[in-house]
C-alpha cells in the first residue's frame, strides 16, 4: 500500500512538474502575447487537481498516524479481531517511508508498548504484538509466567472466564513497564518456552493472547530489528467484524 500510494504521488508529482515548467511555458511562447493557450490535456489536469490531496494523505500516512485493522486474536483481550486502530508512526522517531530509515529520533520503544512491526521473514506482513524485552535483555517465559532479567513480572491470579469449565481461557493483569494490561492464558494449551537474550539492536515482543500467539518465541518472527518497527498502536477507532455488529462501546478506547 506505501510503496503504491509513494509511486502515485510521486508520478502525479512529475506530471504537474512536466506541465508547469516545460509545457505551458512552451504554449505560451507559442502563442504569442495575448494568444490563446490550447486546452491541457486531461491527465495533467488530474494530477495537478490531485497532487495536495496525495501529498497530505502520505505526509498523514508516512509520518504522523496510520489505520491498522486487527486481524487475529493474538492480542485478546487488549485488542479484538475486527478492531480498526490508529498507529502513531513518529513515536519511535520520524522514518522514511518505504525504506523505513530513520530520519529524526524522537522516542524509544518502551516495555509495554503495543506496537506494529513489519514481519522480519516477510517485510510485506504488518504484525502487532506487545514489546516485552528490549535490546541486551534476558527474557524467559516457563509455566505461563514471564521473567525479565531474572526478575518475575508481577502478574495476579488468573481467573477463568467461564468457571464452569476447568480448561477455559483465564484472564489475569500483568505489570509490565509503567502500565498494567490484561492477559490471557490457557490452562490446557502448550505454548513455546524458554530463554531469550535479545541482541543489540532489536526487541522481543509478545501477544497478551500468551497461548495462541506467534510471536518472538517462534521462529519466522523471533528478534525484530529497530528498523521493521512501524510505530505504536494508541487508540481505537472503530470495530466490526463481517457477520456481526460493530462494538460501539470499543470507539475511542485507548491502547494500554
């Protein structure tokens, strides 16, 4: 979608340039002083109308916020499939778009962040996780409870959703950063465990949804490098999901 919506500006770009500086001069000259100029065609006419609404749309898309919509439930109960949410791309600094390089620092990711990365295996996939280790940190997750650092992140006792059932999904508040946020676990279902050390240079991140969630534990998404980051998700602004009604109460809830 970037690299279209850069490709368009870029082409309308050339076209209002072409007939600005090349080709009404030349019809001007060619009619003479105070001939009439022949009509221009129709292509430059549209690039010249369209041209300030692409460049606002990229300058909007490329620096500053971009739409994102949930498509799994790797992030429940933080995040529902069918949420569409907003991405503040300059919170880690101000990126080019396409090649992602960093132009301008302004932030650093934080633990606890909820943030959009571009997939390491696949730079075309935007995933959303939550940011759990940052550079030079040891993360070890074992029997559903998350250590960084050799430190145990304090979390409280899960609570089954549906207490009738013993192996239902349970919900419980982790801290993580200056923020707590809800998790979910799954008594019944194995998820990968184990040590990480993250490199220089690159984060671990994981879903709140802890048992179905492909994250930096398994391999096509392990470590993301600072340059696949894309920015962090801040609020939601709508919700709906084909088949069933939108969830008003969702719209306007901030991303914690």
């Amino acid at each position: 979608m970037e690299i279209w919506l850069v490709g368009i500006t870029g082409l309308a770009l050339v076209l209002w340039a072409v007939d600005r500086f090349v080709l009404t001069p030349r019809a001007r000259r060619a009619a003479g002083e105070g001939g009439e100029l022949p009509p221009r065609s129709k292509i430059f006419e549209y690039a010249a109308a369209f041209l300030p609404v692409l460049l606002v749309v990229l300058c909007i898309r490329s620096f500053l916020y971009e739409p994102y919509r949930i498509p799994s439930g790797s992030m429940q109960p933080t995040l529902e499939i069918g949420d569409f949410i907003f991405v503040n791309k300059f919170a880690y600094g101000l990126r080019l778009p396409v090649t992602n390089t960093t132009v301008v620092e302004l932030g650093r990711p934080k633990r606890g962040d909820v943030v959009v990365f571009k997939l390491p295996s696949d730079p075309r996939a935007n995933f959303i996780k939550r940011m759990v280790g940052l550079p030079g940190d040891v993360i070890e997750y074992r029997d559903k409870r998350l250590r960084i650092n050799g430190e145990p992140i304090e979390v409280s006792e899960p609570v089954p959703l549906n207490p009738a059932s013993p192996y239902s999904v349970r919900k419980a508040v982790e801290v993580l950063g200056q923020a707590s946020h809800d998790v979910h676990l799954m008594p019944g279902r194995i998820s990968r465990e184990g040590r990480f050390r993250v490199p220089a240079g690159h984060y671990f991140v994981m879903g709140d949804n802890r048992d179905n969630s492909r994250d930096s534990r398994y391999p096509g998404v392990g470590y993301i490098p600072e340059d696949r980051l894309v920015g962090r998700a801040e609020r939601i602004w709508f919700n709906w999901e084909i088949g069933s009604m939108p969830e008003w109460g969702r719209i306007g809830d901030a991303i914690n």
